[in-house]
C-alpha cells in the first residue's frame, strides 16, 4: 500500500508531519510506503537532522503550499503546483491508496470532490468522527463538518454512512442508528429533524431507532450511530475536545478520560468519495499525524467506500 502524507498541511507543520510519518514506519510492513508530499528540500533536511534513512519514504516534490486560510476553490484552482492539487492528482492516477492532511479542511473537500469524485448515488461526502464509550466501545457521529447545511434527504443517508463506518472499522453487528436531536419523542426538533425522521423511520437499510439526545453518546450500547448535521456535528465535537483539555489541565482525567485525547486517532475519513481521504486536526502533532496514517491505512482495507457503493447501488 502507498499512504500519501501532506507534509506542508497543519499548524505544525512540516516538522510534526515529517517526524509522525517516521514513527508510523515502526508500526506498518516494510512492503507499505508512506509518501512524502511537499518540499523535498525541507523533507530532506528534516529526516537527516532525526538520522531517518530517506529511502524508506517515497518523496514527491511540490512548488507551492496551500495555507489554512486559503479560499478552498481558489487555491486548488490556481495553487497547481502545490501539496493538495498534486497529492489529489496522485489519488485520481492511482499512484497512492490514500491521502491524509492535517491541512486546509475546504480544501481537501474541494480537491476530492473534483478529483475522485463522489460516489454515485450519494447527495453529499461526509465526516465520520468517533467517541469513546463507558463500556469501551465507540460511537460514530456523522457529519461532523462538511455540510453545515444538511437537508432531511443528506441526514437520511449519512444514517447508512455511519451504519457500515460502525460495521467496518469497529465490527459491530446490526449497528443501532439515532437521529440526535433535542428530545427522544417523534416529532421533536426543528423542519430539519421532523422530515428527516419521517424518511429515517421507512429506512430499510440502516436500524434507525429514533430520535436520541446528546446524554446518550457516550452509555453502552443504546445506540451505536448517531446523526446529525455538520454544524451541530462539529460544534458538539470541539466542545467534547474543550472540556477534556480543561480536565487534563486540572489533573482529573483518568483511564476513561484518557481516550478523549484526539492525538490517539490522528483523523477523519472523508467518506462517499471514490478514494480513502483522511482530515486531521489543524493542530496535530507528530503523535497525531503518525495515528493518522495508521488509520489510512485501517480504512483503506476496510473498503468502506465499496461497500458504500455497492449499498447505494441496491436502493
């Protein structure tokens, strides 16, 4: 396998993406290639001061760098010697199996829409984050970024998203799917909710459940998946990042608490595009970008995306 790193994407990078993809190399087989996606003077010079022997990596040279706070569209269309434009070019060819950036979110979104596409049959590509349960397990929410806006029609779909996302990368078996929303009762909730409950309740697909609120993410197994627009989506997760980062500052994080650090999971995947894309956080650190690339990989084997397809396919 070929796992693409945007070297130049984060607030720490390139010296925190360059120094995780080191570490990843201890922990993935010698016949996987992790590809170094930036400037191959500054990627040089970095694995010689950390005495890292460069023919482990393949390096792939770029010219220019989109930046955090570039206009997505605007920096894909004119920035075209730069990081994204040329990872995505290497996805779309095939000459990597996955793509990660802690970098312009905009943009990656831009550049795997107008690269690999959209899976056909799919309204809107969607993040898929995940959360740490008193049980142990995990739940998924989706979307947690991409589409602030969603229509009833989006929440519908993002119901059998997060159904294989939890069958695939945690196998769990007939997942639970619930609607989050400010009361459990049908009917509750804004237009937005209200219509798309009524399409999630006829849903075959998926084991929709109704609606559920926020109390239950993180209780056993009540329900596995929960859905939502990527407003509240993303405002729900930076909020759960926030409070246990005031915990860890006062020393109250335990085992439990301990599974909330994000640096664990390095990423998201960008899932509905016909390629393995993974989002990390603006601020990751070498530990982040190195979980990142790891789960690249996870989720590349998994053939979420296909099973996505083929799901779609049957409706």
């Amino acid at each position: 396998m070929n796992i693409g790193i945007d070297v130049m994407g984060g607030d720490f990078a390139p010296q925190a993406t360059i120094l995780g993809a080191i570490m990843a190399l201890e922990e993935i087989p010698a016949t996987d290639r992790i590809v170094l996606i930036g400037n191959e003077k500054i990627i040089l010079e970095t694995l010689k001061s950390e005495n890292a022997d460069p023919s482990r990596f393949n390096i792939v040279h770029t010219e220019e760098v989109i930046e955090m706070d570039d206009k997505p569209i605007k920096a894909m269309t004119q920035k075209t010697k730069s990081n994204l434009v040329v990872g995505f070019s290497l996805l779309k060819d095939k000459k990597i199996d996955s793509l990660a950036s802690a970098g312009n979110t905009g943009a990656m979104l831009v550049g795997a829409m107008n690269s690999v596409g959209t899976i056909e049959g799919l309204l809107r590509p969607c993040l898929a984050a995940f959360l740490p349960k008193e049980d142990g397990g995990f739940s998924v929410l989706v979307d947690v970024g991409v589409n602030p806006d969603s229509k009833p029609e989006h929440l519908h779909q993002y119901g059998l998203v997060g159904k294989l996302y939890a069958e695939k990368i945690f196998k769990i078996a007939n997942p639970k799917v619930g609607l989050l929303n400010v009361g459990s009762e049908e009917g509750k909730g804004n237009a937005r909710c209200v219509a798309a409950y009524d399409l999630m309740k006829t849903a075959l697909e998926y084991n929709f459940i109704g609606n559920v609120e926020t109390r239950k993410l993180f209780k056993g197994d009540d329900c596995h998946v929960f859905v939502c627009d990527g407003f509240v989506g993303n405002m729900l997760l930076k909020h759960t990042e926030a409070m246990w980062y005031v915990m860890y500052k006062r020393g109250l994080v335990d085992d439990y608490m301990k599974r909330f650090n994000y640096e664990l999971y390095g990423g998201m995947p960008l899932l509905g595009v016909n390629g393995t894309v993974i989002i990390g956080h603006g601020i990751s650190s070498k530990l982040a970008i190195k979980n990142m690339i790891l789960q690249s990989k996870q989720v590349f084997e998994s053939k979420i995306n296909e099973q996505l397809k083929d799901s779609l396919a049957k409706l």
